[in-house]
C-alpha cells in the first residue's frame, strides 16, 4: 500500500507536468502555423501567371471601332500636314 501512495504522489503530478507542457507546446506549434503564409500550389501560380496577362492583353485591346477613329484621326492629321505645305 506504502507504494500506491508514493506511486500516485509522483504519477499525479507529473501527469499534470505533462499535460500543461503538452498544452503549452501545442499552443505553441499553432501560433508557428497561424504566422507562416500560406502554401501556393503551382496550379495556383499558373492561373494567376495566365489571369495577369491575360489582363495584360485586355488592357491593350482595342475595338474595331477605336482602331477606326484612330485611323480617321493620322488621315485628318496627315490631310492637314499636306494643306500647310
């Protein structure tokens, strides 16, 4: 019986020594987690490469009907360049 009690005297404690090291170092590990940044796939990087310059060539269109206006535009230009000589 003598070593029950010593067992337990030593066990109780050193379990709850362990479940609050447990916690700490788990706590720990989630905070790591939570401020590294998220892994980005190469999928992910792929679509984003492609939306950008897909982007890209968007923002350098132009419609018939402004190349047509532009078009109009150099004649008109080039019309007035010939009356000034």
């Amino acid at each position: 019986m003598l070593y029950w009690k010593v067992f337990m005297i030593v066990a109780i404690p050193a379990l709850a020594i362990g479940w609050v090291v447990y916690w700490w170092w788990n706590r720990k590990i989630e905070e790591e987690e939570r401020n590294r940044p998220k892994p980005v796939s190469k999928r992910l990087k792929q679509t984003r490469t492609e939306v950008s310059d897909w982007a890209k060539k968007m923002a350098e269109f132009e419609s018939p009907a402004e190349q047509a206006r532009k078009r109009k535009l150099a004649q008109q230009k080039e019309q007035e360049e010939k009356q000034q000589q």
